[in-house]
C-alpha cells in the first residue's frame, strides 16, 4: 500500500525538527544539512517539489546569546530566533547549493495565514518559488511572535503550510523512529506502530512531551499535525530524521516510521482553514437537538439550538460549537456578532428580523462555513 501511495506524490512538505537539525544542541548539524540536501536533489531529479518546514533559528541562536538551555522568556527566545535565524539560512544555503540548489527563506505567523488576504498572497509566492525550482526554507517568525500568534510550535505550522500548497504529502522528521505503543524510553516493550488509519484518544493521551532540550514539540504536537494532514486527504510520515538515508527510503515506500493514511473524506482548503488555521474568537453551545442535526445531517446552525454564548466576538468570527457536556465538535464563521446571537437565541429564524430590526439571513452558521471537528 505504501508504495501504491506514495507513487503518486509530486509535492511533499518535509518538516525537521530541532533536535534533528541541531543535533547535541550546539549549533547547526552540517553533517545533517549536507546529507538532507543530497537527498532533496534526489526527490527533484524523480519530479518532486519539495517543501521545507524549519526548526532550529532559536537553537542556533541560543550559544550566541550565552544561554545554557532553551530559552524561558518569550523576549529570550526571539532575541535567540533573531540571532539564529541568519545562521540558519546560511546554513542551508551553503549545504544545498553544493547541489546546485537555490533555497528561498519565509517566516510566516498564525496571523499570515488566517488573514484570507495573505493566506492567498503566501500561496501565491510559494508557487511562484516551486515553479522556478527554489526550495521554500519556512519557519515560524519567532522575532516578532505573541502568544496570541504563535502556531505553538513547527509540527502544526507544517500542517497548515501542507494545506497552504496543496501537497500530497507530509514527512515529519524527528529524533525517534516514529510512533510506538508506549514511550521507548522509559519501556522496553514499546512496539512501532507502521500504520495508523485514525488517531484514536488513547494515541493522543499516550503522546508525551518533548523529548530535548532544542525542541518545543514532542509526540503529541506531530499527532495532531498528522490529524490535520489525514483531515485534508494528506498522508503523513513520522520518522527518525538522524538516519543517513531515510527520507529516501519513506519516499522507496520502505517500512520506515509510522504511515498515517489520509481520512476517506476530506476537508477542502477553506474548511482546512477554518478548523485548523484560525484562532476561535468564542463559543456557541448548542443543545442535544442542534448537535444531532449538525453532526449527522450536515444542516445550518439556526438561532433555535443556541444555548448560550461565550465570549464576545463580532459577525464573520470564528467560534467553537460546543455540545451540552461541554465538547467540541465543531467550528464555523458567524453570521452574526455574539451580542446579536444573544438576543436571537432559542427563537425561529422568522423572528430574527423583528427582535434586531435586521436581518442578514436564515443562519447563524451556514453549512458551507461549518466544520465538524
């Protein structure tokens, strides 16, 4: 089946992680960089476009600011991406030009992409770059990032950029050889999983932490970048990055990581925007009645299930939709502001107008801009 799959690729998003590229933690890896390089130059030459998703600016940048471990304050770590992330280019550039390939630097934040405007306009360069042969090297921009827009860390940042370029696969690179049935450090009779068709809730409550001191990510931020590739019909691959050759062999469909296979039914790239990209700004929970409609027959949101609202957003917001105990199963664009959904709540959409003196239209949330979780 791997093999049958991953035939077909012709654009592939590889993302590597801190303690891959950094190694010990000291600095780049030029060992690691020149190898990968051989290997990217290998996939072009068969047709592949490749895509880069980076780690490693803060790690490079953490000897020359005299910091010991990683960085514990947020000015720490983008004084650290600041210093690092020029290294961190030269680094690839010297590594892939020795192949005669050109890499093009982007340094995105959540804002970028959940801005329709410059989620398009980063589209737009991408392609532009892929088309001229350039390798696209992407990091989230650690210089200028708040907590309200961090992607949280490179594993989901290269989910979205997956979705953002339309690629048929996702290689996640990290410093084990992939997911196990336990944790392979603490228990010797953990077993690597080879294949995984859904991610179930004990997979998540399994995954741990990170596992380095360089790295912000550890088995449970891949699983859920794995989640938000399969729910855009993308096949994803965990696997030890540190191995000379692997890339190689996951895209030979050797047995090499683990395989999440792509969900039957996928997301579009505007409903992968919606669920995955932008921030919820609030929540709206519905009750049992409005839940079944939404999650089993694909209806609208209509004001006569909203329980209540929380949180205070305006009209075109992304919310959470929320069940009566409390779970999310869902997201959606507004089509009114939290005040207004207040007062049409529990009422027929034929009310709306005599209650707000307005209408926009039938739906809190239409179903074309609803996303079930």
């Amino acid at each position: 089946m791997r093999k049958e799959l991953l035939k077909k690729v012709k654009r592939i998003v590889v993302k590597i992680g801190s303690g891959v590229l950094t190694g010990a933690g000291t600095g780049i890896d030029p060992a690691f960089l020149a190898g990968l390089a051989s290997e990217v130059a290998g996939l072009k030459e068969r047709g592949m476009e490749v895509v880069v998703v980076s780690s490693g600016a803060v790690a490079a940048g953490r000897p020359v600011l005299g910091l010991p471990d990683r960085p514990r304050t947020l000015p720490q770590k983008q004084a650290a991406a600041a210093v690092g992330q020029s290294r961190l280019m030269r680094s690839y550039e010297e590594a892939f030009s020795g192949f005669g390939l050109n890499v093009a630097q982007i340094l995105l934040t959540r804002d970028d992409l959940a801005n329709r405007r410059r989620f398009q306009n980063a589209r737009g360069t991408l392609d532009t770059l892929l088309t001229c042969g350039i390798i696209p090297v992407i990091n989230e921009n650690d210089t200028v990032v708040v907590d309200e827009l961090k992607f949280g860390d490179n594993d989901n940042l290269s989910a979205l950029v997956t979705n953002l370029v339309e690629a048929q696969l996702l290689l996640i690179m990290t410093d084990i050889d992939g997911l196990y049935t336990a944790d392979p450090r603490s228990n010797p009779d953990a077993q690597l999983i080879h294949q995984v068709r859904s991610i179930t809730r004990d997979m998540e409550r399994g995954a741990g932490g990170s596992g380095t001191s360089v790295g912000t990510g550890g088995m449970a931020t891949k699983l859920a970048a794995a989640k938000k590739a399969m729910k855009s019909g993308v096949a994803a691959v965990v696997f030890a990055g540190k191995v000379p050759g692997n890339l190689t062999r996951v895209m030979d469909g050797e047995l090499v990581g683990t395989l999440f296979l792509p969900a039957g039914e996928s997301l579009n790239r505007r409903k992968h925007w919606i669920a995955y990209t932008l921030r919820p700004a609030g929540s709206i929970v519905v009750d049992a009645g409005a839940r079944e409609v939404l999650a089993k027959h694909g209806k609208s949101l209509l004001p006569s299930g909203i329980a209540k609202v929380e949180g205070r957003f305006a009209r075109g917001a992304c919310v959470r939709i929320v069940d009566p105990e409390g779970v999310e199963f869902a997201r959606g664009l507004v089509d009114y502001s939290s005040v207004e959904i207040e007062q049409i709540s529990r009422h027929k959409s034929s009310e709306i107008e005599q209650i707000l003196g307005f209408r926009y239209g039938d739906d809190v949330i239409h179903r074309d801009n609803l996303v079930l979780l």
